[in-house]
C-alpha cells in the first residue's frame, strides 16, 4: 500500500508543509512502533519492513525554495525522506546499537536502503561516525559498526564527499597507528585496531566513484597526487584504490556510451550521456599520470601479485589516443631492451624482475595494440626478447605476447612474412627453454591465423 498508493502529490504537500496528513500520520504510527514495548519482539521484523518501505517511497526527490519552484523533482533535490524520515533513521540506529535488540540482521537491510536513498552525507550528519581521537576524548559514541554497512551501499554520489570527510579521517587513524606503532613498548594490537580503520575507510571509495555526480570537479590532480602516495606509501590499499579507478573509468564509458535518452538517465543517476563524455575527456587528460603511478607500483610488488594492477592498467590504456599510446609503448619497450642487458634479478629477491614487470605490462596493452600491432610483433619475436635464453620466463611471455597478436590482428602482423617469420621460429627452435615450450604455438597454428 505504501508502494502503490501514497502519491507523489501527497509526498510534496507533506514535505511543503501544506497537507499530506494521510502520509504523515503512517509515519507517526511506524515511528511510535519503532519504540513501542507492544512491538519490541515478534513484530519488530514487520516494523522495520514498513521503514524500508517508506523510505523506497520516499526517495522521491521534492523541489526545495533555493533549488526550483517548479513541482517536478530535480536530482539536485533531496529525497523526502530527507524531511519527513529522519527521526525513523535515528530510531532505528539507536535500536540497532542496543545489545539487546534482537533483528540487527533485518535492520543492516533497511539501513543499507537509508544509505542509498538519502547517500552518506545525509546519513553520516545524522549518524556521525565518531571515530576521530578528538571524538574519543569527548566519550562520543562510536559508530564503527557503520563503516562495513556504507561499504556495499554508496554509489552515484559525490565523491567530493569522500575527500572532505574519509581522507583527513583516514590520515588521523594512520597517525596514529604510526604513534601506537613506535611507542616503547609498541602497542601493537592498539596498531592493528587503527590500520583497520584505515582499510575500511578507503574500502568505501569504489563506492564514490562510481557514478559521480562532481567527477570533473572532485577528481583532479591534486587527488590524483594523494592516491599516488598512498599507493606508494601504504601497500595494503593498493587493491582498493585500484578497484576505484577501474570503477571510476568503467562507470564514466558506461554513461558517456549510453543510447538512453538524456532525461531518462538525468531522472536515475543525475548525470547524462553528454556529462559522460565530458567526463572521460577529464579522465584521458589524467590517464598518462595515472599510468606512470600504475607501472611504478607494479613494478615493486612481489611475484604473483598485482593482477589488479594490471587489469587497470589495460582499461586505462584503452582510452589513450594514439599518439600517446605511440609514446607509452616507446618508452616501455626501451625500459624492457635496456632490462634485458642488466644481470639476472637475484632470485632471492621477491620483487617481480623487471624484465617480467615491463612484460606483462605489455601483454596488459595487447587488446588495444592496433596501431602499433606490427613493431609489438617484432619486439616479441626480436633476438633479444624471444631469443633470451638464460631467463625461460622470457621466452614464455615473448611467445604469449606473439600468439595474442597474431589472435587479435586476426593475422594482420603475418601478412606477407609468413616465410621469414616460419624461419625464424624454425631457427630457434634449438634456444626454446623446456619451460617456454607449451606456449610455443605449433606452426600450422601460426600460418593458419595468417591465411584467409
């Protein structure tokens, strides 16, 4: 009922202050109910069920005296909910921080529909989280129980949010695990606590960046220079901030490339396809930086880490024009003919070899390597790449890289040199090592692709 016959008519009178007594008055029976020692066991489920439900009703977005004066919603309007629901959403925080109340799993489900209704910013100026060393000094109560619960539930708002809020939060939760960490003797299970409040902020910035409404304004060099030091400087971030930016690009492709009408995605994200495109051309002129921030971290990470890494490396790289493209893949190949001639990596050492680095590096740009397909071919099937015989790993990856080339120019790179290339498969026959020989294709392989 609340659904499908609570009108947006009775909404706006109700939040204008000028009727929806029908409206107001469910609220007021479901808020008393929230309290009521009459619904405190088996029909607090239900309860809670009826909150959810106003809420999802109420997202509708009012037009407010400084926003418009028209009786159409705007989504830089605030949900209803905002007006008429937030004693509900303090009832329920306060229920759900009670030792004894015995449906925290029914109400982590309402309060992620608050979340995404109202968005963190409402829901935090409300329910502050109070975790800061300065709230603790205070006796405030502390939310932490909130962090995990804002995770999964934060999308398409403004991630201006994030900066203004987590950032200097996370700094202070840093600090002091650093204090907790040097002190004599060190506090270390102290350290522990403030390093996992330092990974569950920065756990929520996928959240914000994806979909945002201030990207172009919130996103730029300066934050692109803070998420390059904590990369640099905190490793244990690593994987969300570069689940963030993936997001980021993905969502921006999303919505620039979308065939919905403007009205239509203005009406469910704010944003639209126009908004999109300006969007990512902010994040091509951004995408070298971000880039040269992923080789280097790459490139320091242990064996068998950073796949991530490389995944956003490849969706970055895709959006570079080919110019740029041109001069990354330049300046990759000199680091990687320059690596070859330097003594082997030590093995003791657990860093990926350089060589190996640079490689998958370059397996990651593969699927947008057209322009510069043929050069790439050389480089994998050149003496000093594939003809590398004291480090089979290599000629492994040479090979990886000559066989996906060859698999995604549908044979372009063969054409014409089918004999020399054969031949020069044939004569190194003798240098493949054991370990490079299962992704050696089979010649038939090779002269098939490069045939019609």
């Amino acid at each position: 009922m609340i659904k499908h016959c609570v009108t947006d008519e009775e909404i706006i009178s109700a939040v204008s202050g000028g009727g929806g007594e029908t409206l107001k008055s469910v609220i007021d029976q479901v808020e008393k109910a929230m309290t009521s020692p009459r619904y405190a066991a088996l029909s607090q489920p239900h309860v809670l069920a009826l909150v959810k439900a106003l809420f999802l009703r109420l997202r509708l977005r009012v037009p407010t005296s400084s926003s418009s004066t028209s009786s159409s919603s705007d989504p830089r309007d605030p949900p209803a909910a905002t007006t008429l629901l937030t004693k509900c959403l303090v009832l329920l925080a306060k229920s759900r921080e009670d030792s004894r109340f015995e449906w925290k799993k029914e109400a982590d489900s309402v309060l992620d529909t608050l979340i995404k209704v109202l968005g963190p910013q409402i829901i935090l100026s409300y329910l502050p989280l109070n975790l800061s060393p300065e709230d603790a000094a205070q006796s405030k109560h502390a939310r932490a129980w909130l962090l995990p619960l804002l995770k999964p539930a934060i999308t398409n708002t403004r991630l201006g949010h994030f900066r203004e809020s987590f950032v200097p939060l996370s700094a202070e939760f840093f600090n002091k695990a650093e204090e907790a960490r040097m002190a004599e003797p060190p506090r270390a299970m102290e350290a522990k606590v403030w390093e996992t409040l330092v990974g569950q902020t920065w756990s929520l910035l996928p959240g914000y960046c994806e979909y945002p409404v201030d990207l172009t304004q919130a996103f730029d060099t300066e934050f692109v220079s803070l998420l390059a030091n904590v990369l640099y400087t905190q490793p244990q971030l690593r994987p969300s901030i570069f689940k963030s930016l993936q997001t980021l690009l993905s969502t921006t492709l999303a919505l620039a490339n979308s065939t919905s009408p403007p009205q239509i995605m203005k009406d469910q994200f704010g944003l639209t396809p126009q908004q999109g495109q300006e969007s990512l051309a902010h994040l091509r002129s951004l995408a070298q930086t971000i880039l040269s921030v992923a080789f280097n971290v790459y490139g320091k990470m242990n064996r068998g880490e950073g796949g991530y890494v490389l995944e956003t490396i490849g969706s970055w790289i895709a959006i570079l024009d080919t110019s740029e493209l041109v001069s990354t893949y330049d300046k990759i190949s000199s680091l990687l003919l320059q690596a070859l001639e330097a003594p082997l990596h030590p093995k003791e050492d657990p860093t990926i070899p350089p060589t190996h680095a640079l490689l998958d590096i370059l397996i990651a740009i593969i699927p947008s390597s057209k322009p510069i397909e043929v050069k790439f071919f050389d480089l994998a099937m050149g003496e000093k790449v594939l003809g590398c015989d004291k480090d089979q790993s290599v000629q492994k990856k040479a090979y990886r890289i000559a066989a996906r080339l060859c698999e995604e120019s549908e044979g372009r790179v063969l054409k014409g040199r089918e004999g020399e290339i054969v031949e020069r498969i044939v004569d190194g026959g003798s240098k493949v090592a054991n370990g490079a020989k299962r992704v050696r294709p089979p010649l038939s392989l090779w002269f098939f692709v490069s045939t019609d």
